[in-house]
C-alpha cells in the first residue's frame, strides 16, 4: 500500500506515528503529481500540528492551499483552508479560526460534500465556544452529530459527541456532558483511535470533577496522563496535569495542585498555546489564592486576564475578573474588588453561564463591605 492511499496515512495518525508519517511523506515531495504532493503536504501539516508544531504545520498547510487553488480542486481547497483553521484555534486565533471554517463550509456546501460539511460544522462550534456563542456552538455540533451518523464515520461521531461534551459543561449541564463523553470514549476505543481516547477521558474527567467527583476525575486524569505519554502528546499531557492539578485543589491539597498546575503552564507556555496558558495561569491564581499568597495570585491572574483579551477568550475573561474580583476581597480593597466582579457579572450573564450566579453573590458581600467602610 502506497502512502498517498488514505487507509494508510489514517492509521498512522490513529496510531500517533507521526515522525513515521513525516518521513515517509518527505521521500514523495514533487516525485509524483500535484495531487499526491498536495496529499503529501496535508500528511505532513496533520503530523505537526498533533505534534503542537504550529508554524511547521501552517506552512504546510499553506503549501497544500496552493496546490489545490493551482489545480482548482475545490474539494482540496475546503480541506486546506480547514486545517489552517485548526491551527489558528490551537494559537486562540478565533476570529482567524471561523474565517477559515465558513469558507471550509460554503465550498463543501457548493460541492455537496457531506464529509467536508460536517468537519467545518464541527469546527466552527469549536470556534464559537471559545468566543462564549454557546447558542451557535451547540447547534453546529448537532448538525456536526447527524452528518455524523449518515455518513456512519465513527471518527467524526466521537468528535462531536466529545465537543458537545465541552459545551454543556460550559453551561452547567454536566451529567449530558459525561452521556457524551462516555460514548465518545466508547467509540475511540473500539476504532483504536488513542490519541481520541486520551482526548475524551480528559474531558470526562472535567466533568467528573465539576460535579466534585474527584476519584472519578483523578482516575480519568491519570489514564489520560499515560496516554498522552506514551503518544508523545504535550498538548493532552499538560491537560492531564491540569486536571489533576485541579482535583487535588478540591480535595485541599494545595501544594500539590500548585505542582501539577505548574507543570501544565510550563508545557503550555513550551507550545505557545495561548488559551491553555490563559486557563493555567487562572487556575495557578486560584491556587495562591488557597495557599493565602495573595499578591502572587493577582499577578497570575492579571496576565490570564490580559492573555483572554488578546485572544477573545470570553469565557477565561469573566473567570479571571471572577477570580481577581475575590482576591482584592481578601486583601480588603472592596471598592475595586466591587468595581471587577461588576465587569465579571455583566459578562458571564451576557453569555449565560453559571459563573454568574456566583458573581452575584460575590456582589452583594462587596457592596456590603463598601458600605461598612
């Protein structure tokens, strides 16, 4: 079996050999035909890019994108403006990230390409929730879902079921977001996919742990951990210390959540993943907070907060405001504690989530702490 044939190139990446996939892509570069250097190229991109090596992966993306305009492939063209896309989202791109998926979209469309159709729908739901548009986000991974199914991919099913996931956490709806996750972790497993099995027992462990199921949570966060080693996978690593580092926070174990978390950051800032490194740092904030570090805390979560601007991270900008707003209320500076948790309640109630409600508590203390002053 040749390398451009899709079976091949697919098992490989199922199987996260990507030096393998590098290499063997590298020996056929302008050996065959357009077509086969654009598969070539794609090959190549889809191994830097799960190897977290995003300017690698976008120059080869860029390469494909020439080909197909080239040879005016449009079904080509949609697939590689796609897979810039992913890269933008993984650099908190997302503006870049959604340009990119509406043209993946309107060509699949203009093509009749269900495959394509329900890929773009995918990630631009994936785009939409980091920008807080849960609304949007849940209603392309439900089409994502039914493109899914009528295509019968279970690669792409077990994508939008664990996406989908991500969304009704996010909202508050944890026990629909573990039916989701559990059937996508289901599915990975039966098609031998480990870098998605690592994915979905990440995300089911985030779920366990908003419901305050730790072992439930540290269990999952461990498995993932060992996967994600043995994968080579950074980006699935430093997410597994995150979380592990977030469960041993809820158990009180402060200094060793400050280990883990720290970990995570230092992996996440190696990647120049802006958005993991926006949550680490909100959740190293959280931590200082815990251990009375206070000072410490502000500085971490200054920099989370200026890091969800820059991206247009909503959902990490009314965390980080949350999470600032309370530690200014420990260090009895009410009035700018007051004047933050204002900016974070305004936000987090413009986008519907359950932050809100204890941005509305932390309120009213403030207000009753300013006026006692």
């Amino acid at each position: 079996m040749d390398i451009t044939h899709e079976k091949l190139h697919r098992q490989l990446e199922n199987w996260s050999y990507y030096c393998e996939l590098i290499s063997l892509c590298e020996k056929l570069f302008s050996k065959v035909n357009h077509q086969t250097d654009f598969i070539c190229y794609t090959n190549v991109g889809n191994a830097y890019y799960h190897l977290a090596q995003y300017s690698k992966a976008i120059e080869f993306y860029q390469k494909s994108l020439e080909i197909a305009r080239g040879n005016n492939d449009r079904q080509a063209e949609g697939a590689a403006v796609g897979n810039l896309g992913l890269v933008y989202d993984s650099l908190g791109q997302y503006a870049q990230a959604v340009e990119q998926y509406r043209q993946s979209l309107e060509i699949a469309r203009e093509i009749s390409n269900r495959v394509g159709e329900g890929t773009a729908l995918g990630n631009l739901g994936v785009s939409h929730y980091y920008l807080g548009n849960y609304t949007e986000a849940i209603e392309c991974h439900q089409q994502h879902l039914f493109i899914a199914r009528e295509i019968g991919s279970s690669l792409e099913e077990g994508n939008a079921l664990g996406n989908l996931g991500l969304v009704y956490d996010s909202i508050g709806k944890h026990l629909q977001a573990i039916e989701c996750h559990e059937k996508r972790l289901l599915i990975c497993r039966k098609i031998s996919n480990r870098m998605g099995e690592g994915n979905a027992l990440g995300d089911l462990g985030g779920a366990h742990f908003y419901l305050g199921n730790c072992d439930e949570a540290i269990e999952c966060y461990c498995q993932r951990l060992a996967i994600a080693q043995e994968l080579g996978d950074r980006l699935g690593e430093a997410n597994a210390f995150s979380g592990l580092g977030l469960s041993h926070n809820l158990l009180g174990n402060y200094y060793k959540a400050f280990e883990y978390l720290s970990k995570s950051l230092f992996i996440s800032q190696e990647l120049g993943n802006r958005s993991a490194e926006g949550i680490d740092l909100l959740n190293l904030g959280g931590t200082l907070i815990k251990l009375e570090k206070y000072q410490e805390a502000v500085r971490e979560l200054e920099l989370s907060l200026e890091i969800s601007k820059d991206i247009g991270y909503r959902l990490l900008e009314a965390s980080s405001l949350y999470a600032l707003a309370e530690t200014y209320q420990k260090l009895e500076r009410y009035q700018l504690a007051y004047e933050i948790c204002n900016r974070a309640l305004s936000l987090a109630t413009e986008l519907g989530i359950p932050l809100a409600k204890e941005c509305q508590e932390l309120e009213n203390q403030l207000i009753n702490a300013v006026s006692d002053k």
